[in-house]
C-alpha cells in the first residue's frame, strides 16, 4: 500500500466517525465500504470477519435513518450512552506534576493534554479547528484527517510518533462499544480503524529497524504535556 492510499483510507475513516449523510448511506448499500476495506487492510479469515457489520441491507434512505439513530444513541451528548470519541476522556486529564487541579489525574475530562497538544499542532500547521470542535481538537475524526495530511506531507518518523502520542486509546474505546451494544457498523468500523493503526504501528518499526533512527522531537515531540514544545511538527 502507497502513502497515497494510506491517505484516501484515512480521510474515508475520518468521515466515518462524524453522523452519517446520504453519500454514507448510498456507499453501504453498495457494498463498497466493505469491498474498500479489505482491498486496503491485510486481513485474514478473522480481521475479514469482523467487517461483516458494514454489510447493512435496505434501501439509503433506511440505512441512513437506522445509523443515525444508532450514532445519535451512542455518541450524542444528551441521550443514550454518551461514548466519547475524544482522545481526552480516555486519558489522565495532565501529567503536569506541579498541577494542582484536583482531577488532575483523573479521566473523562476534555481540553486534556492531548487536546491542548494537538491545538498546538494544527495552528503550527496553519490549519484551523472547525468551530464545533473548539472544544474537542482531539476528536478521533480530526486525528485521522491528520494522519491522512501526515501521509501526503510528513515523513514516516512524523506519522510514527503522531500514531503513538494520539492513537493510542482505541482499545478503551471499542471496549465502551462492546458494553453498549453498538451497532453491527459501527463495531466494524472501530475495529478496522484499529486493526489498521495496528499495521501501520507494526511497519513503521519495522521500517525504523536497521536504520539511523531519526529524531523524533523533531516531529510531534516527547510526548503531549501542558508545556511541552510541539512546534517542530513538520520541520526537516
């Protein structure tokens, strides 16, 4: 697979974690985000299985209602089980020893390191976050419209280090999704999106073995604290 498809791949799953539209719907009644899916990823009998949930019948207009109503019931803020697909919510809100916010080190917090990290980021970037993200930058959708610019503009020490500051939550997630119940798509969804960090994490190290190892601080930085530098993102 070329970065190029890489990218494509990323943008498709990006899409994917915001509400469904008619061009969602019409794509599942197809079959092609299935048929999509297992051109891209290397899956055996397992991995393929676990897309089966992509495999929704119906006219476009009832799929869309149906995972509507199912993204509504997951994700929505003010009903049904309220999973957040924000990276801050799965981690210690700050690893800043010297804060002295009581919840601190707790989680299910937003505007965490993460998000303040990635702010950062984008504006060095010069890419601006969407109104109804201010307060969410770290949303799972964003990151992977990220990581789809990464593999057009970035190297892959760069997509490395941004896989493992940011994408690194994703087994707390899909277990929230288990717990509730979701959603055959959406199950399928999270899985694959998982499944394909997983690749990418394993043939990045790969790439890196036996090779002069590059700086990482010269990418993302040491990891997202409150005052960490990450101005370097996109430097050679």
């Amino acid at each position: 697979m070329e970065n190029q498809e890489r990218e494509s791949f990323c943008q498709v799953l990006a899409a994917l974690c915001f509400p469904p539209d008619e061009e969602v719907a019409e794509q599942v009644r197809e079959g092609r985000l299935c048929s999509f899916s297992r051109k891209v990823i290397q899956t055996g009998r397992e991995e393929e299985a676990s897309l089966d949930g992509f495999l929704v019948n119906g006219s476009a207009p009832a799929i869309l209602s149906d995972l509507g109503e199912s993204y509504r019931w997951l994700f929505s803020d003010v009903e049904g089980k309220r999973i957040s697909l924000v990276e801050s919510c799965y981690k210690p809100w700050t690893r800043d020893p010297h804060c002295t916010v009581p919840f601190a080190s707790e989680k299910g917090f937003l505007m965490g390191d993460s998000a303040l990290h990635l702010m950062e980021i984008y504006r060095c970037c010069g890419m601006e976050v969407p109104e109804e993200f201010k307060n969410t930058p770290d949303h799972l959708g964003l990151e992977l419209q990220f990581l789809a610019f990464l593999y057009r503009c970035g190297s892959d020490d760069q997509i490395k280090t941004f896989i493992g500051d940011h994408l690194d939550w994703l087994v707390p997630l899909r277990l929230e999704l288990d717990r509730a119940g979701a959603h055959p798509f959406y199950r399928s969804l999270f899985d694959l999106i998982a499944l394909f960090i997983d690749q990418e994490r394993k043939r990045l190290e790969g790439v890196g073995n036996g090779e002069k190892e590059s700086d990482s601080r010269n990418s993302v930085s040491d990891g997202p604290g409150r005052d960490s530098p990450v101005c370097r993102m996109l430097e050679n």
